[in-house]
C-alpha cells in the first residue's frame, strides 16, 4: 500500500512538473492554444527584428497575433466546411519551388530550416495553410469579380478628365474596427482608441508604429503597409483622399463599415508611356503525330529551308506545307506580336533573328518550325495596356474590398470566447 501511494506521489509530481498547455480562446467548436500563440508570437518578434520594425508592446503584439491566429482558423474551419483542401502532390510541388527560388534542392531546403531551428513538418503544414485560404478566397471571393467594359471605360474617362500621368501611392493604413450593428459603447470604446492614435501621432510617434501597436487591420504587423496603389487600385474609401494628400500626411478619419480609417501617403511616382518593341514574323510549322514523326518532320523542314536558301518564296511554301492552318492562308505571317504572346521557346529563337533572316530548324512544344523576321518596330500600346491595366486594377480594388466585407462577416458570425 505504501509503495502503491509513493508511486502515486511521484507520478503527480512528474505531471504538476510539465507545465499545462492553456487555452486562450475557443473559435466555434475549436480551441486555441497558448503554445499555438506564443510561437507565432515568437516567428513575428523575429520578422520584425530582422526588418528593423517597432515591436508592439507584449500584451498588444500578444492580442494582434491571437486574433490573426482565430482569422487563420475560422478560414481553415470555412475551407473544410465547403470541400477546400490542398493535396499532398500540390504541396511538394510548391514547396520544390520555394526551395528552387532559394537555389537549393528541397532536401536542402529542409536541411537549411532545421538548422535555423525550424521544424520542416511545421512549416511544410504551415504552407498547407496558406495555399488552402488563398484556394478559399479565390473561391469564395476573387472568381465571382466580374469587370464590365463599362467600368473601365469610365475608369479610363475619369483619368481622361483629371489629366496628366498616372499617380501611383505608398499607402500605410490604420483600422480601428467597429463590429456591424455595434452597440453605442462599442463605438465609444473605438473612439477613444481613435484618439488615443491621433494624439501619439501629433506627438510623432512614427505611423507604422503606432499602426504596429494599435491597428486592427489585417497587415497591422506590418506596420499598415497597403504597398504600391493606383488610383484605380484604390479602396473606394480612399479614392477621393489619397490623390490630395500630401506625402508624410496623414488622413482625416475615414468612416466605412468596418470602422474608423487613416491613411499615410508615404511616398508617390508617375506613370509613364507603354512603349513594346514589337516584331512582325512568318513561320512554317511541321507538326508531329502518329503518321509524322519527330526525324522526319525535322527532315521535311531541312528541305524546305533549303529551298527557300535556293530562292524560293517564304509564303508560297508556307501557304503549301504549314500544318499551321491559321497562319499558312496569310502565307505564314504571324502578325506584329509583342513580348509575352509566343510560347518562350519560339519568342527567344524569333528574338535572335535580324530583320529578314530565316532561322534554324528548331522544336517547339507544338511542333517543328523555321521562322522568318520581316520586319520590327517600337509601338506606343498605351491603349491596349490602359485598358489591361485599368481592368486589372478595378479587379483588384473589388476584390480587396469584398475580401475584407467577408472576412468581417465570417467574424461576426463565429462564436469566439477568450479564456
């Protein structure tokens, strides 16, 4: 009996000596753990060290990375919910390409971050993560953005109207968030906190810290940073504001949905014209298959770049042997085409010709070709590119703007209670 209640003692005290790990919050049906908060906690010190950016004080940075940390479940939880997950060979292939960016082989990718101290299973389920929210916002957000020609027509008039080169901005932002349908002391408390942010800047406290320290927005540790914007790529809030401020001013308080707003306009940079050199090229092209393979569609191509050496004419054979039915009825001719349009393969062999040279004989993924240079240009695409560009940035701003609607909803809607 005795030694049964010894044994007993000493497993109590082996267990009082591993420390229990807490629950700080439960989000719908899950729990947060504090182990899960003091390591992200820990990676988000070590970002900011190594970017020379103020730290938080330690209970602010502790209920910014706890409120990241329910965001990031709440969209696992949504993705799981609606069928969205990443596999296993999605994964590795991702990963491979981190670690080619990085020059290394994933084995010694894996090899450099346990080093560092990283544990690999983490942070390969950590990229799991990332790549399953960015498939839930493209699915739940950015697929349903539609841009009308409509759109960018009016885009592309206002600019018109306002004259001059397009303004592009260094935007840092401040939220003070405000929950929909809010009570009237809920939206005291968030005026005080607004205040308390006005009066640390008029004292000079530095923009991205006090955001650091205060800000409820979504990139609040990264001190506010919005990044690069074009007018059109603007938060409608901000779209009459940022083009009259001032850089190093800050905003007047903005009012949306979400809640209270300033914006910092750090720095600003014109556009200039789109000039693309363009090149204006004919190709014959002999296509492989079960009655043509790869030996003699090359040799059919030897013998016809030997006629054309002989003098014969680019178009006529092209028009006579092409497997390419689009080009060969206009004796081969491609059209004028700008960087970017042809697969890369044929781009750069097309980019080494001099005007009226005829290539090699050369693979492409489509088939075998020769091509011929008749001429190049340098072409203002200030047109083409403004309406690509305007459609690009009217898709981003929505889709920015939608992202933050639904990621408020989905807020809102769960059931959220700190321990």
């Amino acid at each position: 009996m005795i030694r049964i209640l010894l044994l007993s003692l000493m497993i109590m005290n082996c267990a009082w000596a591993q420390p229990l790990d807490r629950i700080v919050a439960v989000v719908n049906n899950e729990v947060l753990l504090e182990s899960e908060r003091n390591d992200l906690e820990q990676t988000i010190r070590k970002q900011l060290q190594q970017r020379n950016a103020a730290i938080p004080p330690a209970e602010i940075l502790s209920e910014q990375v706890l409120e990241r940390l329910i965001m990031k479940r709440l969209q696992m939880q949504k993705a799981a919910n609606i069928g969205v997950r990443v596999g296993d060979d999605a994964l590795n292939a991702a990963l491979t390409q981190i670690a080619a960016n990085n020059d290394l082989s994933l084995r010694g990718f894996r090899d450099l971050l346990e080093d560092d101290g990283i544990d690999f299973i983490d942070f390969r389920e950590s990229i799991r993560e990332e790549m399953t929210i960015n498939r839930l916002r493209k699915a739940v957000v950015e697929d349903k953005i539609l841009v009308s020609d409509r759109e960018i027509d009016g885009y592309l008039t206002t600019q018109s109207v306002q004259g001059g080169k397009e303004q592009s901005y260094r935007l840092f932002h401040i939220l003070v968030s405000v929950p929909d349908a809010a009570e009237p002391e809920e939206v005291q408390q968030a005026q005080q906190k607004l205040k308390k942010i006005q009066s640390l800047l008029d004292q000079g406290t530095p923009f991205t810290e006090v955001a650091a320290g205060y800000s409820d927005g979504q990139n609040a540790l990264e001190g506010g940073l919005l990044g690069w914007r074009k007018k059109g790529e603007l938060p409608s809030l901000f779209a009459d504001v940022v083009p009259t401020l001032e850089v190093g001013k800050v905003s007047s308080v903005l009012r949306s949905g979400s809640g209270f707003h300033l914006v910092m306009v750090a720095e600003k940079k014109s556009e200039e014209s789109h000039m693309v050199k363009q090149t204006l090229a004919s190709h014959i092209l002999i296509k492989t298959n079960e009655l043509t393979s790869d030996d003699e569609a090359k040799k059919r191509l030897l013998q016809l770049r030997e006629r054309l050496q002989n003098g014969d004419d680019f178009a006529e054979l092209a028009r006579a042997h092409s497997d390419d039915t689009g080009s060969a009825i206009d004796g081969g001719s491609l059209g004028w085409t700008s960087p970017g349009v042809m697969v890369p393969e044929f781009e750069e062999k097309m980019n080494e010709l001099a005007v009226g040279e005829i290539s090699d004989v050369f693979k492409s993924r489509f088939g075998w070709h020769i091509i011929k240079v008749v001429e190049r240009r340098e072409e203002n695409m200030a047109e083409e590119f403004n309406r690509n560009r305007a459609r690009a940035q009217i898709r981003k701003r929505k889709i920015e703007e939608d992202l933050e609607s639904w990621l408020r909803q989905l807020r809102d809607e769960a059931y959220v209670e700190y321990r």
